[in-house]
C-alpha cells in the first residue's frame, strides 16, 4: 500500500540520530533516503548529506550559491531520469528550478 510522503513524520530512529547530533556523539548524517524526514525531525542541513536527493526540495543552478526551495509537496511529479526539471522558476532570478533526486542509472554530485 502507497504512503503519502508529505504526511509522513519523523520516527524515533529519527528523533534518537537527531539527539546523537545534539549531543556532539554523531558530527554527521548521510542518508540515502529522500524523504525529507532527517530534516524534518530537526537536523541541522549542514550535518546531513542526502546522497539521492530530498523529494521535497528543489534548487535553482544559476544562482550562486545556489538558491534551495524546501517544498512541503513533492517536488518530483513532472521530473523523471534525466529530466530534472521541476516548471517552476527562481524567485531571485527566473531560471528553471530543478529537483535534487538521483536515480538509479544517474550520477550524483559530491559536494564538500
């Protein structure tokens, strides 16, 4: 049975990671999940690595840095593989906006 991801909430795996962020015992989290729940259970961005993307955020690549919009829908129902263009443009700059999710046959990009 399909779930709707947008209802989702964080579970206590979730909650248990983001209190090991907290408490200094875990410096950083990389998932492969692109649910958006790590960060929705409270993670600092900036301890997370997605390495297939977030469904629920979308980013502008001309902007530098990029512009990132965190949606509460999901961000991927017109992109498909190769085809990461989400018909919405930047607000900053009126480019395309595009997901961030990597499929399987795609190669992601790591970023430091």
């Amino acid at each position: 049975q399909a779930c709707d991801l947008k209802a989702a909430n964080p579970t206590l795996t979730h909650m248990v990671l983001l209190a090991l962020v907290t408490a200094g015992k875990v410096q950083h989290i990389v998932s492969q999940n692109c649910d958006g729940l790590h960060l929705r259970s409270g993670v600092d961005p900036g301890q997370l690595s997605e390495i297939h993307g977030n469904m629920f955020i979308e980013v502008c690549k001309q902007c530098d840095p990029p512009a990132q919009y965190v949606r509460d829908f999901d961000v991927t129902a017109r992109t498909s593989r190769h085809r990461h263009v989400t018909d919405r443009v930047c607000c900053r700059c009126g480019d395309r906006l595009h997901d961030t999710i990597v499929l399987p046959g795609e190669t992601g990009k790591l970023e430091s």
